[in-house]
C-alpha cells in the first residue's frame, strides 16, 4: 500500500506542476520577440539590459522567435494559440500587412509619439513603402540593400579593378575566370525558399527596372522588359554553366568555387568569427543592370527591411510602444546596432549624421550599404508574398536553373500563375 | 444485462480497468475524431467562429493542385522506397540467416537506426547529404561529381528514401528473417534435386513462402510514407518547387500558415482514406495464401 | 542459401558485417563531427582533425548568453518521456491484464475497439487534438506534452498477445494467495512477460522523447520545450555552426542510444515476439 500511495502522491504532484501559465496576458512586463540570428539578439540583449537598469518603464523580457520553419509560421500559430508577445520585430511588410488583415496588430500611426519618431529619424521617403490606406502595421527597423560581395583578389587577378556592375561585365569576368566544375564566377540563386527570390530574381528586377514595382495588388507586373532582362541574365549563367545549382554548406567566396554572391552585412560578423581572411579580401558591388549607373549614381536593388508589430491583444501596447520609440529614436541605440548587425537603420540621415560618422569611416562594407539605402526598394505591399514567391520559384526560377523553360516562357507562366491565385484568394 | 446475476468482482475489476481506458479514449480520441468530423463541414479561421458549409470542402480540397501533388509525392516517394527497403531488409534477412554467432550483433547495428532520434538523426544527415558533405565528397572522388541532392526534386525525394529506409531496414529485416525462420529446409533439398538455381529459389520458392510478412512490410512501408513529417520537413522543407511536400507537411502548412483549419481537416480525412485504399488496393494485389502441401 | 563453407559463405558473411557496420556510419560520423571545430567538419575525413569539447560548451554556453536553455531542454524531455512512459506501463499492464485474464461483459468488444484504434493513423489527429488542448488551456504547458499520451491502445493490445499466452497455473496460484490485483500484475505477470515490457517502455521512450510535430505547434516559448524541438530552432538559427549543431544531435540522441545497449537482450527477445 505503501508504494501505491506514494505513486499516487507522486502524480498529482506531477499533474499539479503541469498547470499553464495561470494569466496569459500580463500587464506588467512587455515580451518582446526577436530574429533568431545570433548578431540581433546580441543587440537585443544590450538594448533591453540597459531599458531595463535605467527603469525608463515597463521591464522588457525577450526571446528569439522560436522558429524551427519561417518565423511567420511561428507567429502565426502562436497567434492562433494564444501565446503571442506584445511587441514582435522580424516583420516584413507583406506579413505586417497580412496581420493587419487578420486584424491582429494595430495600428502604430495612433500611437503616441509617432510622428515624433518619424520626423526625428528623417523616415517620410520610406515610411510609404510601409502604410496601406493611412494605416501604419509595423514600424520599419532596418533597411538593408541587397549588394553582391566579390572576392576582390580574384577580380583583380581576372583583371578587373571594381566589382562588375553590368551583366557584360560579368559575362566577361565569368569567361575569364570560370572552370567548369571547380570554379564558378557567380552565385545567381540565393536558395531554394521563397524567401531566396527578394536576394535573387527580385534584386536584379530592382536593378534591372531602376525601382520599379514587380507587384500591384492583384496583379503580377514582372513580365516586361525589366523582367526579361533579369530573367535572361540568371538565365545565361546557367546555360553557360557560369553558376552552379547549389552551393549549399560551404561558403564558396572563402574556397573560391565563386567569386561573387550576395551576401548581408549579418554576414560579416559571422565571417569575422570564422572566415576572417576572407572578409579583409571581400570588396562589395551593387547589383548588375543592363546598363551601369554611369553617373547617375547608385542603381536600384532590393531593401531587406524588416519593422516590428505590436498585438491587439497586448495589454501594455503604449508602453510597448515607448519601448520601441526609444530604441529605435536613440542615436545611441542605433549606432549600437550598426556595431552588431551591420544593418543599416531605416532612417534617411545615415551619412549625414555626425553620430554614425565615426563608424561609417572604418567600416567600408557598412558604408557601401548605406549609400545605396536611397535607392533600394523594400519588397511589394501584398498579403500574399509567400504564395507569390513561391510561384516565382517554382514556375520561375527553377525551370530558369534547370533550362526546362526559355526566359519569356517562364515569366509569362510565372505571371499567370500569380494573377490567377491572388484572383482566387481575393 | 441478465438480470438477477449480481457482477462478480472480477468482472467489475475488469469493467473499471477498461472503463478507464475508454474515457480516456474518449476525450483524447473520441472528442478530436468528432471534431474532426465537424471542422471538414464548417468554414473556419481560428480567429472566427465556425460556420457550416456543407461538402463544399471536400469538393475545394479534392480539386487543390497542391493537395493533389503531395498525394503524388507520396507515389514517388514509395517508387523509390519500395525497392530500397526491401531488398535492404532481404539482405539483412538472409544475412542474419547465413552469420552464426554473430546475429545479435548485425541484428543491433541495424536496429539502432531505427530507435534513435529521427529529428536528431534528419539533421545528420542534412549535412551528410549537402554538396560539400562527406557523401558528395566520396562520390566526388569516385565519379568526378557531385550530386546537388536538395537541388532537384527527384534526387531531392531519393536522398528523404535513402533516409527513411536507413531508419527502417533493421526493423523490415527482422520481420522477413522471422517469417525465413519458418521456411523449411527440405524444400530447397527438393527444389536442388530439381536442379532449381540459386535465383529460382528465391524468386519461386523464398518470397512466396514469405509472403505474409512481405505483406507485413509493405503495409508498414505505405502507413510511414503517408505519415511523413520530421524528414522532409528538416532536410528540404517541402523541397525544390514542392518537391517533398508531403501530405503531414502541407496540413501543417494549411492550418498554420494559410490559418486554414478546416481545409487542413479535410485533407486529414482524405489523406486516411486514400491511404487505407491503397493498402486494400495492396492486399488485394499481392497477397496471397501460402499453405505448404 | 544454406550457411556454406567456402569462399562464398565467407565473403557473404565479410559482406554482412560490413553492410551492418555501414549502418553505424552516421552515428559515428554525427559524434565525430561534434569533437571537431566547425571549420573542419567538411574538410576532414572522419577520424582526423582536431578534438575539442568546445562545440559542447558552445552549446550550453548559448544558454547563458542567448537563452537557449539546453539543459532545461533535456530536462523537460526527460520528465516528459519518463512520466509519459511511467505511466503508460502502469496503465497498460493493468488494462492488459484486465482484457486478457479477466472474464467481464464486452471485453471481446473492448478488443476490437484497440484495434481499430491501432489501424487509424494517429496523425489524422494533430488538429483536433490542437484545438482541444487549446479549449482546456493547456497550450504552451507540460500538460500538453503529457496528458494525451498517458494511456496507449497499442500498448494495452501488445501486452494483452503476451499475457494471453501466459499458463493458468499462475493465477491459481495466485488465487490461492489470495493475491488482490495489485500484487497480481507486479508479482505474478510482470516478471514473466519481461521481454513484452521492454518492447512497450523502450518504444514510447523513443516516441515521446523524439516527438516533434506535436511539441512544435503545442508548445511556443523555449523554456518550456522539448529538447527534440529546441535542437531543431537552434539549427535554423545557428545551422552555419555544424560542429555545435551536431553535438545537440549527440545529446538527443544519447539517450535512446544508451537505452538500447542497455536492454539489447530484452529488445531482441521482445521483437521476435511481437512478430510471430
């Protein structure tokens, strides 16, 4: 009997340690979300560390989004669970306004203090790219252009004495340095996800296009003669076997299987880490376009950016606010992220501002990227980004890589498929 | 109930030990299969209440393109699976029969794959199997190539079998080699007095007699490949253009991403059936009683 | 294909035990690749390179500093597996008994139930099962790790064959001692079916400690995630970093592992069971 009771003991003491979370919303703390990369939440861990030892408000606790998939797919079911912070960052645009859909963030641009920070980070050229009928989902954090790293020994050894900025630059760089099988000239595809197309195909149609929209609503704009010319350039590389299909776990700049690829300025904390001679040989090039900016300046590409969102369902959604107002307002705190992330912020006074001056003189990689913050484009406004990119993966980029379609075939499905899904979802 | 006969004590121990397990099962099995049940009639969001539409589900899931190639995934996959698993399981079967003292040893090295950690062991191989990976590094050395396993859709699908049967082979072996155990010797004297080769052997005599656990395995091979998550989910994500998506994924997928329950509910059922159809489709093909004259 | 003597049979068994020692090639090459630093995983053959434990420490240090909490992890997967097992044992071998020993009215149907159970795929019931532990609140918590798993039909099914074949002299001994059911099931049946037992804890060991697609929607924060789930956020998050990547594999793995060569004989014994 003696054991029985103690097994019975034993389970309710185990069902009573199981009770959940007794209140779900809690209105004296704000949770914070997180990217999971590791140089963010550096930052983060910083940020939050100093909020909360100056007491500035309501204590912030954060964790890294914890993703085993997309990010988004982890907020949504956390969403549909129930456990979603107040204040989450890693949003971009499409899913912010996706969320505003569902009607589960709300609107920043009634919060206090907005148009202080917006006027204060000099943000008007690019809070457009973020509002949808006056409504503001997400504020945008960083903005980061898509640029392409070379390895600047191998240009100069092919005889090249700047990254190449047009697709005949490239054709020739590639002619010159190629060797089928071992070395390739450029990493053309980014991966395989429908994240990959905004660092690939829709980079290049930026470049190609100078800026112009790929997506309207419910309409898929990208075959026209922007389109074609980007899908002709990938499509040339793999014909001529200048780009192989996958340069999947190694890093191919360091062994130099290729020369070029496009790379993120999160990328150099992790090469320092653990390619550090080949970060000081790394020399950073915009996207190629038909024809090069000759004079007129830096060309259009792609704008990583990122913004975060606060929940209808928080219960401290001002103070979340305050949170988010101060760190991304204080130039301090922007600086400080620069330093970790190498990202550069959304604001338009990055190399006006005295403050980042100091750091944009000593780091040449940070500097190539803020130049090109102008010109870059964050991508299309539309509920349905994942389902876009994806049909531009399959029925795009994919028979682009494998040669099973030529160039305007390809688009011309690519556009159909797409006018024809949101046409269905609409 | 007869009436008058009070219930012995036994019968009320057993009627209260399985009364137990069926209001478990009623709330942790019952309540999910009506729920089931009703989410693949109602349209819902999660963030909505659930409204009642009738089969319109059925007809919108039955038509779904994306639906339709995760159900066509599953075919390539036991196209590939299939053969793999089973002429492993036979090598191990008749291996286990030939080594003598050796057979718990060969028994456990290929029945450990199958009781470590599939999520563990998916991440493995992700890097085993990446272009700079040791397997792309001996074919490299070998054939001059390297093989872009998780660039193309039908390599993508062989490298998920070459995987899943890794994990599965011990287990197939053993049961093949427990159903070789029970074939009788005196027959293959009599098939060699008819001077019957090594192959007619086996093709005539071997699998025939084998034949119920063979079927075994089979139904085993169907019941893991419409199941089929962990794998493709962490080496390819649903692989190059919806290569790998398998059913379990897109569900998945269709509840938590698109926020679509009851469509996902749907393809719940629809997955079962064209499951159990095809394992009746299977039986009716291949199975067959062996009785030994 | 008798055991032949000669060139063939020895080739044959040469072959088979280097086919069976293929099989153990991940394993190894996941170890090896968790004692080496990240730079060299690829570019080094298996047993060369250098060792360090710096990929272990790496990952717990990420704990600390990044709020990765690995051994919380392993903590919550070990309470998770060893009640969910605990408790499916207990539950089983009573139940079992009950439908295999015990005369009372529907237990032919009550067999039939389990198995129909067993031929419906259980993954139909992810879903529901989702938003019923929702309706009872218990997302995001242990309990929802444990409470669906505490009984298993099939184990009730599987120990019900082994204690069906059990002689009737045992419980008439038993009877005679006037065992109560208790005593019964520990002291009697147990011991006997031991091999049956080991099959049923090592199988729901390694389900539950392995179990991902539940664990991932049911559960959202780290600190209360199982180690499967946690290793594989930290992948998507630090897969750049094989050499720590592998050694959290090492950790999921080396428990299931251990198990294993532990009971190898009860295992064996308990397989050729089941499959007759």
């Amino acid at each position: 009997m003696n054991r029985r009771d103690l097994l019975v003991t034993g389970g309710l003491a185990l069902l009573a340690g199981c009770s959940p979370r007794a209140e779900r919303r809690r209105a004296d703390v704000i949770r914070l979300w997180v990217a999971p990369n590791a140089a963010e939440e550096a930052f983060w861990k910083i940020a939050v560390g100093r909020w909360n030892a100056a007491g500035r408000g309501l204590p912030v606790r954060f964790t890294t989004i914890p993703t085993a998939g997309n990010s988004e797919d982890t907020v949504l079911s956390a969403l549909v669970a129930g456990t979603e912070p107040d204040l989450c960052t890693n949003v971009f645009s499409g899913f912010a306004v996706q969320l505003a859909a569902l009607g589960q963030v709300i609107d920043l641009a009634t919060q206090g203090g907005f148009t202080d920070l917006v006027a204060h980070r000099r943000m008007d050229a690019i809070m457009p790219g973020w509002t949808r009928g006056g409504r503001v989902a997400a504020m945008p954090i960083y903005s980061s252009p898509t640029l392409i790293w070379w390895r600047g020994d191998l240009l100069e050894a092919a005889g090249l004495s700047a990254p190449p900025a047009t697709y005949d630059e490239v054709y020739r760089f590639c002619d010159r340095y190629v060797r089928p099988g071992a070395r390739y000239g450029m990493q053309v595809v980014a991966g395989r996800s429908w994240q990959d197309r905004w660092f690939d195909f829709i980079a290049f149609y930026y470049a190609a296009s100078g800026g112009r929209p790929y997506l309207d609503g419910d309409r898929a704009l990208y075959a026209n003669a922007a389109g074609l010319a980007a899908a002709g350039f990938m499509d040339a590389m793999f014909r001529r076997g200048w780009t192989a299909l996958d340069f999947d776990a190694e890093e191919p700049l360091v062994t130099g299987l290729a020369a070029g690829a496009t790379r993120g300025p999160w990328d150099v904390e992790r090469y320092a880490r653990i390619y550090p001679d080949t970060l000081a040989r790394i020399a950073v090039g915009p996207v190629p376009a038909v024809q090069s900016g000759e004079g007129v300046g830096p060309g259009s590409t792609f704008s990583d950016s990122k913004g975060a969102v606060i929940f209808r369902s928080s219960l401290v959604a001002q103070q979340a606010f305050e949170f988010l107002a101060w760190v991304l307002g204080d130039e301090a705190m922007n600086l400080l992220w620069l330093q970790r992330t190498g990202l550069s912020p959304a604001r338009g006074d990055l190399l006006d501002n005295p403050r980042f001056a100091g750091y944009y003189r000593t780091n040449a990689i940070a500097r190539a990227y803020a130049e090109h913050v102008a010109t870059a484009r964050p991508p299309a406004l539309s509920e349905h980004t994942i389902d876009v990119q994806k049909i531009m993966t399959s029925r795009l980029v994919e028979p682009l890589m494998t040669g099973s379609a030529a160039p305007a075939q390809a688009l011309a499905d690519a556009v159909a498929r797409t006018d024809r899904m949101l046409e269905a979802q609409a | 109930m007869r009436t008058g006969r009070p219930l012995s004590r036994e019968a009320v121990i057993g009627l209260s030990l399985a009364g137990a397990y069926l209001l478990f099962a009623a709330v942790f099995w019952a309540y999910p299969f009506f729920w089931l049940a009703r989410l693949s009639v109602t349209q819902w969001r999660f963030f909505d209440e659930p409204v009642f539409t009738g089969a319109r589900n059925f007809l919108r899931t039955v038509r779904d393109p994306q639906f339709l190639l995760s159900l066509w995934n599953v075919v390539r996959f036991l196209l590939f699976y299939l053969p793999i698993a089973v002429a492993g399981a036979l090598t191990v079967a008749f291996g286990l029969r030939h080594v003598g003292r050796g057979k718990a040893f060969v028994a456990l090295c290929f029945l450990l794959s199958n009781v470590s950690s599939g999520v563990a062991m998916a991440l493995v191989f992700t890097k085993i199997f990446s272009t700079t990976g040791p397997l792309n590094a001996l074919v490299f050395d070998w054939v001059g190539v390297r093989i872009p396993w998780t660039n193309d859709p039908t390599l993508a699908m062989l490298a998920i079998a070459l995987v899943v049967a890794w994990k599965f082979v011990g287990y197939y072996g053993l049961i093949l080699y427990s159903g070789l155990l029970a074939v009788p010797r005196d027959i293959y004297d009599a098939a060699r007095l008819d001077h019957a080769g090594p192959l007619t052997r086996l093709v005539r005599i071997t699998l025939p007699l084998l034949n119920a656990q063979l079927m075994m395995v089979l139904v085993f091979a169907i019941l893991v490949s419409f199941g089929l998550f962990t794998e493709p989910f962490l080496i390819t994500g649903g692989g190059p253009a919806d290569g790998t998506a398998t059913p379990q994924m897109l569900i998945y997928e269709t509840a938590f991403r698109r926020l679509q329950p009851s469509h996902a509910a749907t393809m719940s059922i629809l997955v079962s059936a064209v499951s159990y159809a095809l394992i009746a489709a299977a039986r009716r093909l291949f199975e067959r009683k062996v009785v030994l004259a | 294909m008798t055991a032949g003597r000669g060139l063939g049979g020895w080739a044959a068994t040469i072959g088979i035990y280097a086919l069976a020692l293929t099989w153990l090639y991940p394993f190894a090459w996941m170890v090896a690749a968790s004692l080496k630093p990240t730079a060299q995983v690829y570019t080094t053959a298996l047993f060369q390179g250098d060792w360090t434990l710096d990929n272990f420490r790496f990952l717990f240090a990420t704990a600390d500093t990044l709020d990765r909490p690995f051994l919380q992890a392993m903590g919550i997967s070990a309470l998770v597996t060893f009640s969910v097992t605990a408790s499916v044992l207990l539950s089983s071998a009573f139940i079992a008994f009950a439908l295999a020993r015990l005369r009372f009215p529907g237990a032919k149907l009550f067999g039939d139930f389990l198995l129909l159970q067993m031929v419906i795929p259980t993954t139909m019931f992810i879903l529901p099962l989702f938003v019923l532990v929702k309706q009872l609140g218990l997302l995001n918590s242990l309990a929802a790790l444990i409470l669906p798993s505490l009984m298993s039909g099939w184990g009730i099914y599987m120990m019900s064959q082994s204690f069906k074949a059990m002689p009737e002299e045992y419980f008439d001994a038993a009877r005679l001692d006037r065992a109560g059911l208790w005593r019964t099931v520990t002291a009697v049946v147990a011991p006997l079916n031991k091999s049956i037992i080991a099959i049923v804890a090592l199988f729901t060991f390694t389900g539950t400690w392995d179990n991902f697609l539940w664990p991932l929607i049911a559960i959202s924060d780290t600190d209360r995630m199982p180690l499967a789930v946690l290793l594989a956020t930290f992948s998507k998050q630090y897969g750049g970093y094989a050499g720590p990547v592998m050694a959290g594999a090492v950790l999921q793995t080396l428990p299931l592992v251990t198990l294993f060569v532990l009971f190898r004989r009860q295992f064996l014994q308990g397989m050729s069971l089941t499959l007759k």
